[in-house]
C-alpha cells in the first residue's frame, strides 16, 4: 500500500495538563510514523510538507529508522520549522501559539504524485494546502482522498495564538473528500446553527461521503448514507486509567482508520481500530514513544 499524507510536521513543545515538558516533531509526524508502525512492511508512506532548514538534518536523521517513510517528497525551506507551543489546562482542553508559519502547498508540487492507494490530507495549520489545489485533487482523487478538517477552522492572531475562525468556503472543503474528519469542537465551529449531526451530514456533505467526529474520551461518531438512509453509529473508548499526552490523538486515529480501511473496506472494523489506536496514543509522551504504539494497542480492552 503506498499513502501520501499531506499536511506539516511541526516542531512541538508540549506543556502537559501534568508532569514534565515534551518536545518533539508533530503535526503530521504523528501521522506518518502511526502508518508505519501500523503497515510495517505492507504500507509506504510519503509525507508532502515543507521542511525548515533548522531541522532538516535531525529529521532525516530520524526518518532513517522508519524504512516505510520517503523523504523524497520533503520541500527544504531557508526558514525556522513551523513551531507550535501546546499548553494543556485539562487533559483535553488545550491553548496553542504558532510561529514562524509555512506557505500554503500549491498544485506544482503535488500534481506529480500519481501513484498511490491513498491520500490523507491533515490541515495541521489551516493553509498547509492552497484550496485550489485540493480542488484539483478532488477532481482526480476524490474516492481515495482522507480530509481531517483539524485547523481549517482556526485562525492565528498577531500574537500566534489559535482563534476560531470558521471559512466563508468550509463547504468547498467538506465535499472534496470522500472520508471528513473533525473533533467535537471543530463540528461545533462549522455547526453554528446548532444543527443535529445527522441534520447537518445531510446539508453539507455528497451522498457518497462519510462524516468522522471524534469525542475525545467519548469515542467517536460515523455518519453515511447507505440504501438511501442516512445512518449513525458510536465508537465508545477504550479503557485507560491514566493519561499521558493527548496531542495528536486525532492525527493517530485518522491514521489508524485509513490503513485498516485500506486493508478491509469496512468503515465499522475501521472505526473501532482507529479508537483503539488514538487511546493507545495516550499513553505516550509525543511522538517521541510511537514505536510502542502496537503493543500499547494489545493492552486495552472496549468499554
């Protein structure tokens, strides 16, 4: 299976709810090396990011042990990496500061990745790809194509501080991919009208598209058409007495879902293995402890 994930690796500092500071890559980083401890030798991935001079030879450095990750399609900037600083008030309620911010990807440098089984688009700043292009993608990709809204709908200040901020074009973003993803927070941005969830599928989205709203430690939802009704179902959680890191446990979970869709083509059992996979990420301090994504996995049992 070959999978280009489109977005941008951050440079993170994590300032937990409790315990000590972590530093590490994220963004889509977690998304990447997520796939390549899921597939293992069965998947290869190719992330579509730029890459700031500052950390361009530690993150080759360290790609080198993910024999699954091609740095080819890496795009080397003379500038500081994106960096975002996570300060936690909850285990789930976080307040973020971006700085020194990337250009949006344009259609030049994507429009030659042709050959793979899938794309996941991860929206780690908002303009990681340029609209225009993501429609040109749609138009050739759409079935294969794995949207997660994630900061479409936040701004930045002057100060570098996340603000909600919900696109005039969000619509034009919903309908380009097949599989959407958004957290509950994110639903309720877009959702300002206080729309029901399946009220809403029904206004924004293709027929022939599947709506993903995680929940946190809730779970998570689905929501599609099949046999000309539109249908619903809950994912609970897995059981977890402690919590670690919560930073990219969406990114994991889109992970999670898009290999065992890939590898099964049923959304259910991708459901539930992708909750698995994003509680499992819990219990690790960033991305810095995903090579124990798998056998964090094994250890939970579903509520």
């Amino acid at each position: 299976m070959k999978v280009a994930v489109i977005g941008t690796i951050n440079k993170d500092l994590i300032l937990p709810f409790e315990g000590a500071s972590i530093q590490s890559f994220g963004g889509i980083f977690y998304t990447i090396t997520a796939l390549s401890i899921l597939g293992g030798e069965n998947i290869q991935i190719y992330p579509v990011s730029f890459i700031g001079e500052d950390i361009l030879q530690p993150l080759n450095a360290l790609l080198q042990k993910y024999q699954s990750i091609s740095p080819d399609r890496l795009i080397p900037l003379r500038q500081k990496n994106h960096e975002v600083i996570l300060e936690y008030n909850s285990p789930e309620e976080r307040m973020e500061k971006a700085l020194f911010n990337f250009p949006s990807l344009e259609w030049h440098q994507i429009k030659k990745i042709n050959d793979v089984d899938f794309f996941l688009i991860n929206m780690i700043t908002g303009w990681d790809l340029s609209l225009k292009s993501f429609h040109k993608l749609s138009k050739k990709f759409f079935n294969k194509m794995y949207l997660d809204v994630h900061f479409l709908v936040m701004g930045v200040d002057n100060l570098g501080k996340r603000v909600p901020r919900c696109p005039d074009n969000i619509r034009e973003w919903l309908r380009g991919a097949r599989f959407v993803q958004m957290n509950q927070r994110e639903f309720s941005i877009i959702n300002n009208t206080t729309t029901h969830e399946i009220a809403f599928f029904e206004e924004n989205f293709r027929e022939d598209q599947v709506l993903i709203i995680t929940q946190g430690g809730r779970g998570a939802k689905v929501i599609f058409r099949k046999n000309n009704m539109t249908r619903d179902k809950h994912f609970p959680t897995f059981h977890l007495e402690k919590i670690i890191d919560t930073t990219g446990c969406g990114d994991v979970f889109g992970a999670g879902f898009v290999w065992k869709y890939l590898n099964s083509q049923n959304i259910y059992s991708s459901m539930k293995y992708a909750c698995n996979a994003a509680t499992a990420n819990c219990m690790l301090k960033g991305t810095n402890e995903m090579d124990i994504l798998l056998s964090q996995m094994d250890k939970f049992r579903e509520l």
